[in-house]
C-alpha cells in the first residue's frame, strides 16, 4: 500500500513539474523586431514596456499597461500572440 501511494505521488510530481516547464515557441516563424513587437504591445494597452528579450523562440515581456497594473507575458515571436501572462 505504501508503496503504491509512493508511486502515485511520485508519477503527480513529475507531470506538475513538466506543466510548469518553460514552453518554447521554436519553430513559429521569423521573429518580429523588437520595435514590431513594442509596437504591437502598446497598441494593446501595454504602454510602459520595462524590458523585451527573446529567448527560445519567445519574446518576455515586462511592464505595466495603461492602468498601471504590472505584467509579465511570454510572447510567440513571429506572431506576437500571448502564450502567458502573468
């Protein structure tokens, strides 16, 4: 019995952990500028940008938008689609 609830709290830790996992965007198609993206941020409310990086494939995102709410959103690169938010 113990060790069958050790099994299934083992196999529960290991599927959070992969859901929790950086997703990557590799793949999608030829990055935007960074000015596209900036651009594309601010016409969607998110007017103080802080910082924008690209990694695997992905823009991050750091700032507050128009209402002074902080945010924090992983960006598909070619498409600027919101893949987290935060």
């Amino acid at each position: 019995m113990r060790r069958t609830l050790l099994l299934a709290c083992l196999g529960l830790a290991i599927t959070a952990s992969s859901a929790l996992a950086e997703e990557s965007c590799a793949g999608s198609g030829q990055p935007m500028t960074r000015t596209a993206m900036e651009q594309s941020l601010q016409q969607r409310g998110y007017t103080k940008i802080r910082s924008l990086s690209l990694h695997n494939g992905c823009y991050e995102a750091k700032g507050f938008d128009s209402k002074g709410k902080r945010f924090e959103l992983e960006l598909d690169a070619a498409t600027g689609a919101i893949h987290n938010a935060e």
